[in-house]
C-alpha cells in the first residue's frame, strides 16, 4: 500500500541521518537508490597516485558499510530491502526546468538497478 510504501522511505531517510557516505538520489515507487561518496576533487588530480586510488578505495569502502548499515536497519525495523552495488565514475545533474529533478549516470548506475 502507498501508507506503508511511505513509512518505508521514511524509515530510510530516518537510517541515511547516520550515513555520511550515502545520499538518496532517486525515488521510483519502492525502488531507493542511492549513491556517494560524493567527494571533491583534489586540487591536483592523479588518477595513478597511490594516495588517490587508496583515497576512492576508503570512500568505496565507507559507502559500502553504510549501505550495509541501511539494509541492517531496514530489516531490524521489519522492511525487507535488497542491494545492488556497482562502484566507478557517475555524472549526477538537475534535469528539467518545469520540474527539475536530480539524477545520476553512469555505466556503474546502470549495473547497480539490474
């Protein structure tokens, strides 16, 4: 039902208050997906330092856990939820101008709701 439906994301944005790696980026019906790290990029990027693969494995990895921390408390508060991961580069963007909305692409996007 639509009540149950809502208290379902409810219980999400309650559980995301405590994910500072996590961000809800789209809604469709009971389908959440989110998505992060969102990180600024370093002044003088090197996608081949040591420090710059460890610092997106960490991010990777943080977001990863709250993720798992969501599912966690999903399914003790008695909502069944699943989980689909995929990890890489994502463009997020507001589209529209009637009604704007924000959305997220990317190949990983694309594996992550199959």
């Amino acid at each position: 039902t639509s009540a149950a439906i809502a208290e379902a994301h409810a219980a999400v944005d309650a559980v995301l208050r405590h994910c500072p790696n996590l961000s809800r980026v789209k809604t469709r019906g009971r389908r959440i997906t989110l998505a992060g790290p969102f990180n600024s990029p370093p002044e003088q990027p090197s996608s081949h330092s040591a420090d710059a693969v460890r610092a997106v494995a960490e991010g990777s990895a943080a977001a990863i856990a709250d993720a798992l921390f969501v599912l966690g408390a999903l399914a003790h508060l008695g909502f069944s939820a699943t989980a689909n991961i995929a990890s890489g580069p994502a463009v997020g963007a507001v589209l529209g101008s009637e009604r704007p909305g924000y959305d997220v692409f990317g190949a990983p996007v694309d594996a992550a709701n199959r």
